[in-house]
C-alpha cells in the first residue's frame, strides 16, 4: 500500500463532511474525492467525482477509480452499502483499492431489521422481544390481541375497530376527540362532528337525544388523552433515515402506524415488512465499535437525540444533537456490552461465513435487566461521527487501513483522542422531518466558524450554493455544530454560541443537547 493515497469519499451529509475534515488532517492523503460536490463544505475539500453516482451504474464509478487510481473508498451513508457499493469497488474492474464500509450482505444487520433480529436471536444477544409481518392485516390482528387484556384499550377496540378503512376511521376518532374535549369542557360543539359520529354507526343514540352519545364521547376523549407506555414499538424492516420507528401512545396510533407504514407506504419499499417490538423502558447510549472481520475496537460512546424537540418530545429524526464522550456505563459495563453483544454479533457473522469491516453501530437501551440492543446500524451515526471526528488525534487512515487489511489489534494502541469533551447540535429547516423547505438563505457561517477555529467545526448536511452564488437550505438537517472544550457544559456553551450566529428563516433546533 502506498504511503500517501487517493481517497474517494462516498455520501454527501454532515457525517461525511465530518470525516473529510478529519482525512485533511492526514499527513497521507494525496487527494480527496468526493460524490457529492453540491455540498459547500465538500466541495471545499474534495475535487468532484465526474461520473453520474448510482447503484444501477456502479460500472461509471469504478471505471473513475480505476482512471484516478484510488487506494481507499470510504463509504459514509447507509443506502450505498446496503446497494453494494462495497462489494463492486472492491472489485478488479475498480483496480481493486480498499473499502472501508461493510458488503452487501453485511449491510443486512441495517438495512433489513427483520434479519438482524433473527441474527441477534442466533447469538443469543440480549434485544426487545418482538414479531416480524408482511401482511398489514396480521400486524393490527396481533396488536388487537395484545390489547384486549387492557381494559381502557377495549374500550377504544371495541367503538373503532370495526372502521376497517383508516381515513374513515381517523375521521371518526377526530370528530370524536372534538365533541369529547368540548363536552368535557363545557364549550360549543359542531353539530358536523354530532353527525359524523352518528353516522359511522360507532356510537347509537335513541330518537334524537344526544346526551348519550355526547357523554360516551367525554368519556372516551379521556381515556383517549391517557398516555400509554406499554403498547409496542412499531418498526419499518427497512432503511428509512432514521423515521421509520414509531412509538405509539394508544391503540389507534399504532394501527395509523402499521396502515401508514404497510398500506399508504409512507417509507416505500423499506415498509414491506414491519416489526411489532415489545417496548423497552431506560436511557439510550449508542456504542460504535470499528470492526476489521476477526477484531472489534470500541470506540468513546456518544449520546444521540433523535426526537425533534426539547425534552425528547415531537417526531424521531435522523438525530438533532451528540455529545461525547458520553454514556451512563461504567467501564465494567462497557467491557460486558463488547463481551455479550458485539463480540458475539461479530462470531454470529463469521459462522454465516460474512465478513464484516466497517462501523458496527449499536443502539442500546440499558434496562433494568441490562443492557439490551435497539437496533444495529451499519455505519458512523450522524451526528454521532461528528464528535468522534473532532476527537480523533490519531491519522485516520492508519485507522481506516488497520479495518481494511485486518490489522485493528496491531492499530489500536496507536488510536488517541483528545482529551475535551465535544457537543454538536444539529439545525434543521422549516418543515423538518415531513416536509422540509428547500431554498432559505443561510447566513453567519463564517462568523461561527471563526469562532470554533482549532475548537470544533460546522459540517455542511442539506445546503447548495444559488444562482447568486449564497449558500442554502436543500434537506432537512441543514448544518451541525460541533465544539469542543475542557467539560461537558463548556463544550455545550461553545456549540450553543456557534450556533446563534447562523440564521435561516424557519432554523429549528434543540437547546437541551448535553443539558
């Protein structure tokens, strides 16, 4: 291998912006290529890939390897590896460099939850008891069945399930939430709502006294505002950027959930199978772990916040914030989650006859009972990798080759980071996570990255330069900050006074990240 190398960087998001600022750094890098050269901050770094990027034309992509003899492809995002990326520019036709990412068939752990959990079952590895259906129908009857035990549930079950059709039945359960909060507060209602319910058959009233329908409605709108933390978690089998999990607080949300996922295919093809997953209750810590095939380093563990708004409330995103190092484990724990989780992950692997090199991401929930996985992710959690890429020291493609060739034992030692803590908060645009708003000029990033020199860093996700040549919103998660500092809250103080000098019309974010 030689000493300095050509590097192409596949993905276009803050993750990947992350690492190409940490492959800078790197006394070896000859240059620097990227796949997505829309994005300003890669397009800072890297030259531009000048062949059209998909999975069904991977043969432009490795003939460009090929014509600027690339030593080393790293792959950022999930999709690419689930496509295979992996498999074909390893390949001879690529001029055969080294790929840092798992194949296709590894990617699996990922991109198929179904078969990750009939993976973790085989190693015995501690999760969420759960059920895997590909028909919609079987996915409401079993929930159905779970909740008749519940007497509030019955309730709801037996006034709502018979509307088989799901826009009928949430118009009644609306009109029903309207009459029953207005009765229950003594307020007017719509005399439209009165009607719908009557209509759909649901409530029966004799001659024309509503009284009984009007206090049965109350009466459900009450049970119906109970908030429920033993229904099941609803998952999309398949990749679905981090929106596919949803947590259901009554009986209906979560037949809404199978029939958005399976029936209006909200995450398309990633919703042909779901899982019905027990719920599990403990703080969240996501431990990354780089594997080489045979060996695992364990990487400092980060904290996620995938929901949307302070305090852990509003919809799950892809992740609006990380700190690092953070985690509730002691290092005894710590040792355990590798011993009884990723090790046997890896061994599990390895008797399917799959190799696997790359990010092994697990996503963990520590119950009473102990540590027990959410989910496997396949790559570098976004934002997670931006702390990490702030905290590395050591030259990143020493460590990225050790994954590549299967040397991580010998590398490992030779890893360091720096000692500060790092905090990223991530700002979203308007609309974000359903319909984010596209076009809104983004300002003072040149202000916070002069405040963050040799501190941190802002990592450019869903931005393009405009005709007129300003940066602007394209995606959802727009840009994260990270920053650096000797404590948790000073970290959490740089990245917060980074963060106000960068303005858009609609910026959301969260002001709780490492609180």
């Amino acid at each position: 291998m030689p000493e300095r190398l050509n590097v192409l960087l596949i993905g276009g998001g803050g993750r990947e912006h992350a690492l190409a600022i940490a492959l800078k750094r790197s006394p070896r890098l000859a240059a620097l290529y990227t796949t997505h050269p829309e994005n300003p901050g890669l397009a800072a770094l890297a030259a531009p890939v000048d062949v059209p990027v998909s999975a069904r034309e991977l043969y432009r992509l490795q003939q460009f390897c090929l014509k600027k003899s690339i030593d080393l492809v790293v792959i950022g995002p999930e999709d690419p590896l689930a496509d295979g990326y992996a498999d074909k520019l390893a390949s001879p036709e690529a001029g055969s460099p080294m790929v840092f990412g798992p194949t296709r068939q590894a990617a699996q752990i990922e991109a198929d939850k179904a078969w990750s959990k009939q993976l973790m079952r085989s190693a015995s590895v501690p999760t969420a008891e759960s059920r895997s259906f590909s028909d919609h129908e079987a996915a409401r009857q079993y929930i159905e069945s779970r909740a008749h035990d519940d007497e509030h549930l019955r309730v709801i079950l037996e006034r709502f399930a018979a509307l088989r059709d799901p826009a009928r039945r949430r118009y009644a359960i609306d009109a029903m939430l309207r009459v029953g909060r207005a009765v229950a507060d003594k307020k007017p209602f719509a005399n439209a709502d009165l009607n719908v319910l009557k209509d759909t058959g649901t409530f029966r009233t004799p001659g024309a006294d509503p009284s009984p329908i009007l206090a049965e409605a109350a009466s459900l709108w009450k049970l119906w505002t109970l908030k429920r933390q033993d229904l099941p978690v609803i998952k999309a089998s398949g990749l679905a950027r981090g929106k596919g999990v949803i947590l259901p607080d009554s009986l209906l949300h979560a037949f809404d959930a199978i029939d958005d996922i399976m029936v209006r295919k909200s995450f398309g093809d990633a919703g042909r199978t779901v899982l019905v997953e027990e719920r599990l209750e403990g703080p969240e810590v996501s431990v990354l772990a780089l594997v080489d095939g045979r060996s695992i380093l364990v990487l400092p563990p980060c904290k996620d916040h995938k929901r949307l708004g302070n305090r852990d409330t509003g919809p799950n995103t892809g992740g609006m914030g990380a700190t690092c190092p953070t985690s509730p484990l002691s290092d005894e724990q710590m040792a355990a989650v590798e011993a009884e989780i990723l090790v046997p992950t890896i061994d599990a692997l390895r008797r399917d006859e799959i190799v696997y090199k790359g990010v092994l991401y697990a996503g963990l929930m520590l119950t009473h009972a102990g540590p027990k996985v959410l989910e496997f992710n396949c790559r570098f959690g976004d934002p997670e990798c931006q702390p990490l890429m702030a905290r590395l020291t050591s030259d990143p493609i020493d460590l990225i080759e050790a994954v590549c060739t299967s040397t991580l034992d010998q590398a490992a030692e030779r890893v360091t980071w720096d000692p500060r803590h790092a905090c990223c908060v991530v700002l979203a645009s308007h609309g974000y996570p359903d319909t984010p708003r596209k076009g809104d000029v983004i300002t003072g990033l040149d202000d916070a990255d002069a405040l963050l020199k040799g501190r941190g860093f802002v990592a450019h996700a869903g931005t393009r330069r405009n005709a007129d040549g300003a940066i602007v919103t394209d995606g959802g998660r727009v840009l994260s900050v990270t920053a650096l500092g000797d404590s948790p809250a000073d970290a959490r103080a740089l990245a917060y006074k980074a963060a106000d000098r960068i303005h858009f019309p609609g910026l959301q974010r969260r002001d709780d990240i490492g609180a």
